[in-house]
C-alpha cells in the first residue's frame, strides 16, 4: 500500500476545497496527509505499527525534473526501507513537505540519485527513527546527480549515524 510517483506528475496537497488557482493552496492550515496507518490505530512512540505500510510514497524508475510532490505530510511508515523512497535518478522537486513520524531502515526519507537532480525546498524532517543506523530524517546517496536541500528543517530525527541527515557522495 502506497503512493507511486511517476514522470510528468506532480501532487499538490494544501487545499480546502474553494481555491480557483494552485497558488491559492496553504499546505500549513490545510495538511493532506499520505499515511501508511492502514488501520488508523497509531499510538505515540511507534505503538501499533506492525500493520503499517514499508514505504509510502515511492518511484522506482527514473525521473525527470517535471516530477513534483508538494503540500504533503508523509508519515506512518514503519520497518521499510523509507516513508519517502525514491531509488533510481530521482530528478524531481519535492517542497512544502513533513516528513514525520515515520520508523524505516534509513530514516524518514531515503533518496538514491544515480545522474538525477533532486531538488528538497521549505520540507520539515521531524520526529523519525532511523532503524538501521543511518539517517534519521534523510539517508541520501548521490552518484553522478546532485541533491539541494534549501531551507528544510531537521528536527527530533534519530540514527547511529547522521541522526538528521546521512549523506554518501560517490563518482
């Protein structure tokens, strides 16, 4: 159970239902959430999530610059790989997002950018646990593409190394 991000797509979260434009969306008072909570019974320090979804939002292909995800908060993932996986040239934009909440093997977020440019703008990274001891919010390797982290926050994140962020630089 989870949310496939392909190319050409973008996924805008942030609305109330009235607005007539994307630019009238507010993604703070308005949180759409992707849960991986399959049976709406989480429980504070990761109580009652065996049910739970590995990954929440993943693409396993590659992507292209026109691949957007914003306005969301992602949270619930539980003994995955990641809440937000995306494992292949990851080139796309991802802003306005919270990834919180979630209990994954590299943390929150796992990016693999193998010739890709992955873009991250205003996304918070709050509250993760990374169980396999890298990268509590974000674990992102980067080959041959690059990653840009503007104005993001990492905050509560946990991991034996790289609590907030792990970040492994190869070519």
């Amino acid at each position: 159970a989870r949310f496939q991000v392909d190319n050409n797509v973008a996924l805008y979260g942030g609305f109330v239902g009235n607005e007539t434009t994307r630019a009238q969306r507010n993604a703070m008072a308005n949180p759409t959430t992707l849960s991986g909570d399959l049976l709406g019974d989480d429980l504070p320090n990761f109580v009652n999530r065996s049910d739970n979804s590995n990954e929440i939002v993943s693409s396993h292909q590659s992507l292209d610059h026109r691949a957007v995800l914003s306005g969301f908060t992602v949270r619930g993932a539980n003994n995955g790989s990641a809440a937000l996986n995306l494992d292949a040239n990851a080139g796309m934009l991802i802003s306005e997002c919270l990834i919180t909440d979630n209990r994954a093997i590299n943390g929150g977020a796992q990016f693999l950018v193998f010739g890709g440019q992955l873009l991250l703008v205003n996304c918070r990274f709050i509250n993760n646990l990374g169980i396999g001891g890298t990268g509590g919010g974000v674990y992102v390797e980067v080959d041959a593409g690059s990653a840009t982290f503007s104005n993001c926050v990492f905050d509560g994140n946990q991991a034996f190394i790289g609590g907030g962020l792990y970040a492994a630089m190869y070519g």
